[in-house]
C-alpha cells in the first residue's frame, strides 16, 4: 500500500496530531503509575480514543509492581496477544483482566 502524498501543512498536522496522542497516553500511563488511576477506572474509559489506541501490555506495565515479564506471564496465562489493543480486547478478556489485576 503505498503512503499517501500529503503536503506540507497536512504533514505538519499530522505530526501535531499524533505528538498530542502520544502525550496523552504518556499521561494517562503516570497516573495509572502514581495510583491515581486504578486498571479498572482505565477500562472503564474504554472508547475514548487515547484508551482506545493504547496497548495493553503498555497498560498493564504502568502498574505498580508489574513489568515486562510479569506483564508477559499475565498476557500468557490469559491468552492475549501482546500486540493487542485496548479497543481489540473482548468481553471475556476485559473481564479475566479485571479479576486478575484488580
């Protein structure tokens, strides 16, 4: 598939747009970190964009006391894709990660 030709103002604008998503994500994952936010509370905002397009071995990284191997065992045990997406989790998944993480 090849890349669309844009210009220079909608390059720029697409730069922008996507500089703001990423900080939007960085500062939801510092609140999840800080305990200002709960895993369940992220869920719960399940919809909005900047949930949406986040991945959930990202998320699940931000939480206290969990990192990448113990991200992957979660993943693992769950049998969710670690390339999986907020917005790509289904019921039954959103479900067994609540009542694994809390």
């Amino acid at each position: 598939m090849a890349l669309p030709q844009l210009s220079d103002e909608e390059r720029r604008m697409a730069l922008k747009k996507a500089a703001e998503a990423r900080s939007a994500q960085a500062a939801l994952r510092a609140k999840v970190k800080s305990g200002e936010l709960s895993f369940k509370d992220v869920l719960a905002k399940a919809g909005d964009p900047v949930v949406d397009n986040i991945k959930v071995t990202t998320l699940i990284e931000s939480l206290p006391g969990y990192g990448k191997a113990k991200t992957a065992k979660v993943l693992s045990e769950l049998k969710i894709s670690d390339s999986r997406r907020v917005r790509g989790l289904g019921e039954k998944q959103k479900a067994n990660l609540l009542e694994r993480l809390g």
